[in-house]
C-alpha cells in the first residue's frame, strides 16, 4: 500500500522534476533566440544524411554530395534517423535539432532531479537539477546538431526504467530499459557495453543474486538485440559485410593507439594505410586489425596513453565554443573563446569536485540504486573512451550522471534515511 506521506512526497518529486525542466527549456530557449541551432563538423554529415532520410533515399553515402549514393554505415543511424523523422513531418529546418536538443535536455533534467530526489531528498535534487539546467556547455550546445545530448536523454530514461525494475520486478521495465538502450546504441554504440552494467546492477534485491541477474540480462539483452538486430541485418545485406551498429570503431581504434594523437582525436591522413582498401567494412577491419598490432607490439606505449585520454574526456570543457566558433565563421566567441573555454571548464570542474565530494561521503553499503548506478555508468563510458581516445564532447553523454552525483554532496549526513520521491510498492 501506498502511504500518504508516501504519495505526498512522490508529487513533491515529479513538482521539482517538471518544475528544473521548464527552467531548462526556458534557458535554453532564450539562447536559441540569440543563436540558432547550426550544422558543423560531423553534425554538417547528420543533417545531409537526415535530409536524404527524409526524401525517402535512406541512410546512404554519408561523405560524397554528388550521386550515385551508395548505402553507408560508418556514422551510427540513430540520430540522422530521429532528424531525418522529424525533417519528413516539418521539412528541414535549423530549429528541429534546436528543439530535439532541447527536449533531451529538459528530459535529462527531469531525470536528473527524481533520481537525486529518491536517493537524498529535495534539496539534492535542486542543486543536481540547477547545476545541469545553467550549465553553460550545455546551454551552448543546444546549437550544436551533435548526438550526445540526445544520448544523454535516452541514458537517463534508461536509468529511471533500469531502478523501476529494481523496485517492482516486473519485466516490462527491464524491457523499456533494453529497448531504450538499444536505440540509444544506435545514436552513440557505447550505450549497448552499458546495457549489461545497467541489467546486473538493476537487479530487484528481493530475488536469489544469480537467478535474478540472468532474468536482468535477457530481458534487457533481448530488448536492445530486438532494436538493434534489423539494422544489423541491414547492413550484413548492402554493405561488402556485416556492422552491428557503425564502422567506425576500427579507426577510432586506430587513432587512440597512435602516440602521436596523445590520446586524442586526429584526423586520418591522405595516404594512411586502411585508407586504400575498399569497401567500408572492409576498411574499418582492416584498421582494427592494424590497430591490434600495434597495441600487441607496444602494450606499454599503448597503456601510457590511457591517462591522456581521461584528461581530453575530463579534463576540460571547450567543444561548444569551438564548434559555434566553425558553425559561425567565427563570428561567435571570436575574440572572447578563450575566456569561454575558462568559464565552461570551471563549471566542469565544479560539478566534477561537488560529485567526487558525494561519491566519497556516501559509504560504499549504504549507496542508494541511483548513485551505484550512476557511479558503474560513468566508470564504463570512461573505460570505453580510456580503449579508444578522450574528446571533451564525449562527456556530455553522462553530465547529466555527474549532476545528479553532485547533488549528493549536500544530501544530509546525520543518519537519517532521506524522504522516497515515489513509492516502492508494486
């Protein structure tokens, strides 16, 4: 039964909940209005490809602007599918990414604040809704047509079913989970290695550790392989092989092993190995296993790298000023980037300390759902990047986690358990 202090503070939650997301849709609004939403670097290659989804061409050649296009699958289909939908319904306009990102931010918001809500209480809640909702980086890349703020949606969404089914049992929502992360593999891949991080930690405490942990892992397993599955069919089909989601990894793969790109992104140069082998399956095998050579003959090498892509995942903040700066021809941020860079990598720090204060005053024991799951999310896309290589963007896809993180750092410590934002019982 559902008590009515219960359900009292369960409204409290969703209030608070609603409440940080139309801030975040208010702020970001208002920004959209001085700067509209743009396409630039690879988002330039989502809105071409979006636009020929929308025309009825599918997801085809996403580097050549001339025809004959040939069926492609080096970028992951999700987020040109989601534009290329909306682009079908309201033709192709600048504002539909705009308002995509803003719904996925107002999503992550609303997430952000039921989950420090039902882990600590209100007032965490507040602090990890306003620290993402005036988050500057964030702000900016509502302008951006990039994929990490609508993975970081579907992440979140993820987390809120994944503690749903830990709470209730039923499997409808370990298959929500599945289902959600598998369509958010087929935005950004790294959320299908999360998949089995979120089914083993979900699962419900009230049944036997591995019973109910093989239950967590099929059904969100087979939920994400539904999403997923016929896209890989189509590609085994129209491509020279078969590509779970993208071919990509095995460049991405072969950069981070390169000491010369100091464990960052650099871009493939005119001539490079692979680069002469045709088809696109077969070029991204071909830089896998280079790759794979490379990291076998100089393991160490390849290791001392690691610290070098935490800190260009981490360390800073500065992708939103420098792709509005591409976007505009530098007509944005020309003359202030640097000080740009400054205020978006202090506030990252801010909500890195405020996280890193939470995690560390929160006993391992005594760690609610959200954080434990929070906490293993975010270690596993680190890891992801730590075997590929650290761009600053990437973090993006788990602010939002950290946010909610930070919160906890002004949870009450005086023992008491903190009021449930929602009720338990089935």
């Amino acid at each position: 039964m559902t008590t009515g202090t219960e359900k009292s503070e369960g409204q409290r939650a969703l209030r608070i909940a609603l409440g940080w997301a139309l801030a975040t849709v208010l702020v970001r609004l208002v920004w959209l209005w001085f700067q509209p939403a743009l396409p630039e670097w690879d988002g330039a290659i989502y809105h071409r490809t979006a636009e020929r989804i929308a025309r009825g061409m599918g997801f085809v050649d996403t580097w050549n602007n001339l025809p004959p296009y040939k069926p492609t699958a080096f970028y992951p289909v999700g987020y040109p599918a989601l534009l290329g939908a909306f682009y079908f319904v309201f033709g192709s306009h600048y504002w539909v990414a705009a308002l995509i990102n803003v719904a996925s931010s107002a999503i992550a918001t609303a997430s952000v604040a039921r989950m420090a809500h039902r882990a600590w209480g209100a007032l965490p809640a507040h602090v990890g809704a306003a620290l993402f909702t005036f988050s500057p980086g964030g702000i900016l890349y509502c302008s951006a047509y990039m994929t990490e703020l609508v993975s970081a949606a579907l992440l979140c969404l993820a987390m809120l079913s994944a503690i749903r089914y830990s709470d209730t049992q039923r499997a409808r929502w370990a298959i929500i989970t599945g289902l959600l992360l598998g369509y958010g593999g087929l935005v950004r891949p790294p959320a299908l290695l999360v998949a089995p991080v979120v089914a083993i930690l979900a699962r419900p405490p009230s049944q036997p550790w591995l019973l109910g942990t093989i239950r967590a892992l099929v059904l969100v397993g087979i939920a994400s392989v539904v999403v997923v599955l016929p896209w890989t069919a189509r590609n085994c089909r129209q491509l020279d092989g078969c590509a779970l989601v993208s071919l990509n990894g095995g460049s991405n793969l072969w950069i981070g092993a390169d000491p010369a790109a100091m464990g960052t992104y650099r871009d493939l140069r005119i001539g490079e190995a692979c680069l002469r082998v045709r088809g696109e399956v077969a070029k991204d095998r071909c830089f896998g296993r280079l790759a794979m050579e490379r990291i076998k003959a100089h393991p160490l090498q390849w290791l001392a790298l690691a610290p070098l892509k935490v800190g260009h995942l981490l360390g800073y903040e500065s992708t939103p000023v420098s792709y509005l700066r591409a976007a505009t021809r530098q007509r944005a941020f020309a003359q202030s980037s640097t000080a740009m860079y400054s205020l978006l990598t202090a506030y990252h720090w801010l909500i890195l300390a405020l996280a890193g204060i939470s995690v560390a005053a929160t006993p391992k024991g005594k760690r609610p759902i959200e954080v434990t799951l929070s906490i293993a999310v975010v270690l596993a896309l680190v890891a992801v990047h730590v075997v590929f290589f650290g761009v600053d963007r990437y973090h993006f896809v788990f602010v939002p986690l950290l946010c909610m993180l930070a919160g906890g750092a002004f949870a009450r410590r005086d023992g008491t358990q903190p009021e449930t934002a929602e009720p338990t019982a089935a």
